[in-house]
C-alpha cells in the first residue's frame, strides 16, 4: 500500500490481541501520513504487536511480488 493505515495502529496500539501489520511507502518519514516507522512496535501489553514494514524508493522500480514475499 501506499498509505499507512494510522488510525488503525493508533487504534491497537496497545491491545495485545490484536496483531497489525502495514506494509507501506515511508520514505523516510516524509510520505503521508508520515506514521509508520518500523520503531513503532506498540506500547504496554501491546509491545511487540505492531510491525510497520516501511518502504522507501518510490515507484521506480515498483514494489512487487518479490519484495512483499521477502517481508512476510
């Protein structure tokens, strides 16, 4: 995706039952919403269940079949 999904983290930040993952462009930090750092792994019982994969390169060459096999 190109979006982080934001509002869903901030939502399971910290609930342990929940497992998020968001595989997104980051850019660094400079794409919207600028959410999404692979350090952002949850906070209290929720530590752990929050995995950003962040991309930066852009679409040149696009993300493909390869890149998201490696992630999962």
């Amino acid at each position: 995706d190109i979006h982080h999904g934001n509002g869903t983290q901030q939502a399971f930040y910290n609930d342990p039952n929940v497992l998020y993952i968001s595989l997104h462009r980051y850019d660094d930090g400079n794409f919207f919403p600028g959410s999404g750092a692979p350090e952002e792994v949850g906070s209290g019982a929720g530590v752990g269940f929050n995995v950003n994969i962040a991309w930066t390169g852009g679409v040149d060459p696009p993300m493909g079949d390869v890149e998201y096999l490696t992630a999962f």
